[in-house]
C-alpha cells in the first residue's frame, strides 16, 4: 500500500467548492479552508441543503466523524 | 497538508455566538467561552431551540462527540 | 487554544446541583459530587425527570459516553 | 479536578445491590461483585426487569459500553 | 479498586453453557470455548434463540462489540 | 485467561466456507480467504443472502466493525 | 495469523471499478484511485446507486468508518 492517502487528494480540493454528505442526512456545500487527519472541516461560504431549498449560513465546522462522503463539485 | 486546522479557526470564535448542532436534532446558541480539542464546549447566555421557540438555560457543558457541527452567528 | 477547558470549568459546578441530558432522551438532576475527564459523574440526592414528573433515584453513577449535554441549575 | 473519581465512588458499592440501565432500554438488578475501569461489570443473584416483572438470571456479566447509569439501592 | 476483574470472572465459565444477549436484540447459547480482553467469543454447540424457536448453528464467532451482556446458564 | 483468542480459533476457517452476520442485518456467505486482528474479512465466491434469495458477488472485502458474528458453514 | 491481510487484498484492487456499501444504504460506484488503513477511500468516475437509478457524482471521498464492504466488479 503506496502512501497516496485520500486524505491528501481530498486536501488537494482546498478552495474548491465541496458537498458534504452527513450522518444525519443533512447536505452542507462550501468551500473547503481548512482539513485535518481526523476529517474535521471548516467551510465559508456555505449552504445547508435540505430538499432542494438552500439555507446560507456563512461559516461552519463540520466535525469529521458526523462526515459520510465528501464531493469535489 | 498543512497545519491549518479547523479547530484552530474555531477557537478564534471565543466570545463571539454561535450555534451548534446536536446528533440528538437538538440545536444550541450561546457565547462560546471554552473548547478542547475533543470539540467540547462551555457556552454562556445558551438557549436551546426547539421548533421556532427558545429556552434560555444558562450555561452549558457540551460533550464534543454529540456535535454535528458548529456555526459561528 | 489555551489551556481553558470546558471541563475544568464543569468541575467548578462541584457542590452545585446540574441537569444532565443523556442520550436515550432521560434527563437526570442531582448535586455533582464527582467528575473525570471521560465526563463520568457522581450525582447525590438525584432524580429522573420525565415528562414533567420526578422520581427520586439517590445515588447515581452516569457514563459519560451516555451524556449530551450538562447544565448548572 | 482532584482525584476523586465517580468509578472509585461506585466502587464502594461492592457488596450492595444496584440497578443498572442498559442502552438497550432493559433494566438489570443485582448485587455488584466485580468491577473495572471500562464499567464493564459481573452481578450476582441479578434479576432482569421489565415492565414491573422480573425474572431472575442468576450470574451476569455486563459490558461497560452498553450501560447508561447505575443506581446504589 | 481491586484486580478482581469482571471479565477473569467470566474466563472461569470456559466449559460451561452461557446465553449472550447481542446489540441486535438475537440471543445465542453455546459451550463458552474462548474469550479475549475485547470480549470476542467462541462458542461451540451454539444456537440462534429467536421468538422461542431454537436453530442449531454449530461454531460461531461472536465479535465483542456487539454483546450486551452473558448469562452463565 | 489462556492465549487461545477467538480470533485464532477464526483464523483456522481459513479456506473454509462461513456465513457472516452484518449490523445491517444482512448475511453474506463465501470462502474465508484472509482476515486481521480487526476481524475486517476478504472472501471469495461471495454471496448476499437476503430473504431466501442469494445473489453471487464474486469478491468482498468486509469492514471487520460491521460484523455481528461469523459461523463456520 | 499470517501477514495477507485484507487490506492488502483490497489494495491490489486500485485502478479497478469497485461497489461500496454504505452504513446509510447508499452504493456508491467508482475507480478505485487511494486507500488507506482505516478504509477512507478515494474514487473517481464514481456514480452514487438508488433504486436502480444512477447519478453521475465525478470525485469523492468516502470515510472509512462509513463504509460497510467493497466488492470489485
């Protein structure tokens, strides 16, 4: 097993817009500033979706063991 | 990856409000005035909302692993 | 991040009588007699309120992996 | 926070009765003979409640992470 | 806190019929054969107890996690 | 407590058939190819069993932490 | 126990088109392209599958502790 780690490519995607994908089936787009190994997020510019309504809500902290999936958008 | 860490801009948010996110559904705002880096919390002046109507409680220990996420009002 | 933490602030509650929020929806009031860093806790002269009614429990030993949140009465 | 720990409190409790409630929602009393730093515990002459009938199971042991609290009768 | 552990306790049930009570609400009988610190099992003779009917199951593996409690039968 | 872990006992299925039962309720049976301390699994000529129907997956990779138990077929 | 662990097995399937089964239901499709130990994973092409309708999702990030098995196409 090779040291490219996902984490490292997911890291690569700082200062793109990003999906994330909740536990709680709650969707949260933003764009990704900052990651850390345990996949705790800070996003700006984000917006909780929710049926297909957006709700801004600025700047949020995800913490990473609440992350199911995360998507380059 | 660099040493940017998304507990460290959050930290930056002590004394300002915020609102935080429970895996229960439950959602909190206070004045955040102490968290750990197991994402614990000590809030100030907290409410709790529930359905559009807020009950004040003072203040509140928040266990870091029943967090959602957090967002800085 | 400063060395403030939630739970050094929370065991200045000793003494005092709090309300713990547990995960499986009970919450429980009693005076905060012991404490450690996993968030176990000691409760004396405790009880169990639910849906408006109290029932005195005594002495309890809660699991801190079991709490929500905790708030100083 | 000084040393007092509430698994040392409940440690006392050795020899006595205690109710334990299990995430599961069952209800086990017993007289606590063993004990260790993960909750885990062993009971004697322990009775399994639910719904105000017992039935008794003789020797049990339990595992700490599937305990909400215990209660000294 | 004395070094009489729940779980050495249990170790001496090798040999003998215990019921485990699992997290998914099955209950499994069987000859105790091995036990791990995690509370892994392996028992022999084994049965799947489901709504009073019983299905022999022969050996099985029982990851610790996932047991609520045993009963020594 | 001997060093005759579960987990060697499982080892020695090796090359064997076994049903494995996941916390999602689903079983899946094939040959137990490899497996680690983590009870995570990789098994050849895999099949889901779902209500009475199996459908042929070929090779699986299974996360040890989802598996209830493990029975030797 | 020898050292072919399924991990390692898992590994050799990078560059191959593989199913993911998640803790919430969901399947998720796509070119295995990083892994690591705790299974966080990254895929590309990769396609998210709801009752037999596909959608097209480009490059993701699917945490280890969500993921249920992995089978290879």
């Amino acid at each position: 097993m090779n040291s490219n780690r996902p984490i490292d490519v997911l890291d690569k995607a700082k200062g793109k817009r990003i999906l994330v994908k909740l536990k709680n089936g709650e969707e949260i787009t933003g764009d990704l500033v900052a990651l850390d190994l345990h996949l705790n997020m800070w996003l700006e510019n984000a917006e909780i979706v929710k049926e297909q309504t957006k709700t801004k809500i600025g700047n949020i902290f995800l913490r990473g063991d609440t992350i199911v999936y995360s998507i380059v958008l």
